[in-house]
C-alpha cells in the first residue's frame, strides 16, 4: 500500500543575547558548571523575573526573516513539569499570544513550509551523568537562555524536505544575526513528528514524536527509520502508536520512551510576574530597519549586481563568515568572479582541510595577493604559496613575496632579445608593424608573453616594440 508522509518540526534554537531571557546572567556556553547563575535564574524563593528587551527583539527578528506576523500583544505562560535540571518546576513559555505567528518558507521545488508561530522561552539546565561512579550532577548556567520555538504545520514530506527547510531557517537565524545555532553545542535542536496515512487519504494517521535530534543528518536518519517502521506496522495490520521516541546513533533506530496516552497537562497560566508585553509598530519597525541581509538576499544581489554564476552565488551565501568575508575583499579589490574563484576553490578547500570554518587570512591579505597575481608580479602556484605562509603567520604578502625572492622581473634587456630575434628570424613583421600597428601590436606581445609564461609587464613590452620595430 502506498502512504503519505506528514511530517512537522519543533526547532528549538538559543538566542545570541548576552545576557539569559530573565535575569542579568551572562549567556555563554563552556564556562564552569554554575557559574552564570543567580537568585532568578535558580529560582530561589522571592526572585523576581525581568524580561530581557534584546530577546524580544531577536525573537521580533527572527519572525521577520521568516516572514511571519509580529503580534501587538505577547504573554508569557508558566509550564510545569518536574525535571531536575528546571530548578522552578516550570519553565516561562508561551502559549496562547506568542511574538510571532504564521509566516513560512518556499522550498527549492516550489513547497511553501508554513511556520505555525515563533515563540519566546527560557532553556532549562542540563544534567551531567557519570557512569562510572554512577553520580548525576546538575549544571544551571544553561537555566534561563533564550530560545526560540520554532513550530511547522505539518506540510513537510520527506526527509530531504526537512533537512533543507531545517538549513533555510538555520541560515536565517544566523544571518539575522538571532542565533549561532551551533548545534555542536546543543545551539540547535530539533523534534520531529511524524505519521503516515493512505495516499490521498485526508485522516491524519497516528504519529510519532522523535526527541532532541541535535543534527541534520540524525534529522534524515531518524526520519528514514520511522517511515520504514511505520510503513511496516500499517501493512501487517497493526495501529501506528501515539508515542514519544527518541534516536539511537548507534543502531540508526528510533526507541519508544513514552506513551503520549497519558501524555502530561503543563496546566499553563500566564506567569504572574511577568508584564504583558506591548509591541508597537515603531518597535517592530527599529528591528526591521536594523535587520542584517539575509543569505537568499545576498545570493540574488551577488547574481544581479556582481555578475556571478549561481552556483558561485550559492556557495559564498552558504556561510555568514564566507559571505562577509566576500564584501570584504570585494572593498579592497573590486574583480567579484576573480575574488570568487580564489575563495570558492583555493580558501575553502584549505578550511575544509583544516575542518574549520574560522577563515584563517585577512581579508586584505586575501586580496593583496590576488592582485599581485592578477598583475603578474607572481604566478598562481606562488600566490597559493604566498596564500598558507600568511595563514601560518599573518604578514603583509608582498613584503614577503619581496624579502623571499618571489617576484616575477622580466627585464627590459630578456624582452629586447627576445624581440630583436623575431625581427631577425621574421623581418616581415617589421614591415607589417608599419602599415597595420594594431593588430601586428598584439602579435608582438602574445609572441613576447608566451616565451615569458606571462611574467612580462605589457606596458613595458609595448614600450619596447615601439623602440624596436618602428
Ligand atoms: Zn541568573
């Protein structure tokens, strides 16, 4: 039997804001296990929360990449459930009014992925297991980031659907100057709930909801898995169970964990301590003209203003870091394909080596040495050379090409021989020179480049044809 597949996401992503959604605590990941806390963030008793105005404007911005609908009026909810690492037994959430609603993304093949709401929430902690002396221990500098709830309908069908709408909202986070999104560090993560029904069929099938897939490939595999498993459980007559899962690396499987029969009631109410928050035109209007240019925007002006072929457009838009890295070059040089070249080929295959995605060079020194090599004071091969000396120990690359004898010199004297024995092998070139100086001009000076692999300087050369030939 053939099957949809209906599957939605919950992105969870943690805002750049210095400092967490409710108090003063700094908000970095990798410090010592409790040391970005304090009374409100620990939820001691009379600790009272402050709203923090930078993770309203990131979660305002974040709706406006996504274009989604700022709404006038956010209320922050208390959701309670009992987890060591949530020192309040709740966490601030939203529920009924969040800062965004609607909004959506259109896919590559023309699907547009609507995005249910965006809202405002606090991370819990995080729990530290040992197995080996079988210790848990709880770490509360997390307690209190700011996330972004990102919620779809459930418009997506397949795993490469999600992955690719899951790296357009990530590159809009990022662009948009929200979110790192690292998800290394837990920067990003991702529920997946997915069902299957009868093709064509409009009742929604039982589903599954899979937890905390903190990468896009577990995304894809976990997706895969449950297609399978659910497409198996339908064809031998079984009921899909309504159940939470979570997925094993390790065996490429998703595992039940709970029932969702007798799933929990947060018993939401809107957080007393927390003031309703107004959100005004002009308030929406500051972020949107404060807004970064996202990564599609950029594509389109590098394609239409530079000049660029797409797939170069799509290669530099792929990271915020490259991108930028891009316009900076482009300030020092101009020259949009040559710059493009040079990163696209030569920079990236370096940083892929080094598994980096730090660029490792200035990006005046980047364009120092392309200009040497676009004006023939060196070759290619020298400029790549040039290229990883700088990054092993950042120096100006033309003293460096200078001190170590890297410069092409052509002298006047090797272009004079080369051109007095033209005229003596050819003579008829001298008399050509004469009646048609153009074309014969360039004749002269491809004859010239070509016995000097190009490392003549062409005004040099045209100077001393004129000396010889006329
Ligand atoms: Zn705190």
């Amino acid at each position: 039997m053939k099957y949809d597949v209906v599957i939605g996401l919950e992105i969870h992503a943690e805002l750049n804001t210095n400092t967490k959604a409710f108090c003063g605590c700094a908000n970095v990941f990798g410090s010592p296990p409790n040391t970005n806390c304090c009374p409100v963030c620990l939820a001691l008793p009379g600790a009272l929360p402050m709203l923090s105005r930078a993770a309203v404007e990131k979660t305002i911005a974040a709706g406006l990449a996504m274009d989604c609908q700022i709404n006038e009026l956010a209320i922050f909810e208390r959701k309670h459930y009992f987890y060591p690492d949530l020192s309040k037994a709740y966490q601030i959430s939203q529920l009924v009014r969040p800062i965004c609603t609607g909004g959506g993304i259109t896919l590559k093949n023309g699907k547009h992925i609507r995005l249910n709401r965006i809202h405002l929430e606090e991370d819990a902690g995080k729990l530290l297991h040992n197995a080996v002396n079988q210790t848990s221990m709880v770490d509360c500098n997390r307690g209190g980031v700011p996330l972004n709830e990102l919620v779809t309908e459930p418009d997506i069908s397949s795993a490469a659907e999600a992955v690719e709408f899951l790296e357009e909202i990530r590159s809009r986070l990022i662009f948009a100057n929200v979110a790192e999104c690292r998800m290394e560090q837990g920067g990003m993560r991702c529920d997946v709930s997915i069902s299957l029904k009868p093709a064509g069929s409009k009742t929604l099938g039982n589903r599954a909801e899979i937890k905390n897939l903190n990468s896009f490939k577990m995304v894809a595999r976990a997706i895969e898995f449950e297609i399978k498993r659910q497409t198996e459980v339908l064809n031998s007559g079984g009921k899909v169970a309504l159940e939470t899962r979570r997925f094993d690396e390790g065996s490429g499987k998703t595992i039940s964990m709970r029932s969702k029969e007798q799933e929990v009631d947060y018993r939401y109410f809107p957080d007393p301590d927390i003031y309703a928050v107004k959100i005004t035109k002009s308030d929406i209007a500051k972020v949107r003209d404060n807004m970064p240019v996202l990564a599609y925007q950029l594509k389109e002006q590098f394609v239409t203003k530079f000049g660029l072929p797409e797939y170069d457009a799509d290669v530099l838009t792929r990271s915020k870091n490259v991108a930028m890295f891009y316009l900076d070059c482009l300030n020092h040089l101009g020259e949009p394909k040559k710059v493009s070249n040079w990163i696209m080929v030569d920079l990236l295959k370096i940083m892929n080596d080094k598994s980096t995605e730090t660029i490792p060079v200035s990006s005046a020194y980047l364009a120092e040495i392309i200009k040497m090599v676009e004006d023939k004071k060196i070759t290619k091969a020298v400029g790549l050379q040039l290229l990883d000396m700088v990054i092993e120990k950042p120096q100006p690359p033309s003293a460096l090409a200078q001190k170590m004898g890297l410069l092409v010199t052509i002298t006047d004297a090797q272009i004079l021989d080369i051109l007095n024995a033209l005229k003596k092998e050819n003579p008829r070139v001298a008399e050509d020179f004469k009646s048609n100086k153009e074309r014969v001009l360039r004749f002269i000076v491809g004859h010239v480049m070509k016995h000097t692999q190009g490392k003549a300087k062409s005004e040099n050369v045209e100077r001393l044809i004129y000396k010889t030939f006329e």
